[in-house]
C-alpha cells in the first residue's frame, strides 16, 4: 500500500513516520522517499489502521489508489 504525505518534509519525518508503521506492526516493511513525499508499507494491517498510526505520529497521510 502506498500513501502520499505531502506535510513529510526532511529524514526526521520520514523516521517518525517509520517508526509509527513499525510500533503499529513491528513486522511491516516500510519505504519513505521524501522527495516525493510518499510512502510504501507492506503490511497484513488494513491500509486504515496504518493511516491511524501515520495520524496519530502527526502527520496526514492519503491512501494512493492504483
């Protein structure tokens, strides 16, 4: 599943954000490119309840439909 999150800005972000996926699910896999603000987690968690965990570490993610 992809998001974009357009308020990640520099490495900080990206780790935070990382680090929320990986609290919510320690077994995700998780690719942030900053420049184009989007990321990548591979996860058996709903898309949803990865966007909660990317929200409530402060930052507003948007589901990437493809």
């Amino acid at each position: 599943m992809q998001f974009s999150v357009e308020d990640m800005r520099c490495e900080h972000c990206a780790h935070a954000i990382t680090g929320a996926v990986r609290e919510a699910d320690p077994l995700a896999s998780v690719a942030v490119d900053v420049g184009a603000k989007c990321v990548t987690v591979d996860s058996r968690m709903p898309p949803d309840e990865i966007a909660k965990a990317v929200v409530d570490a402060g930052y507003t993610p948007v589901i990437r439909h493809a």
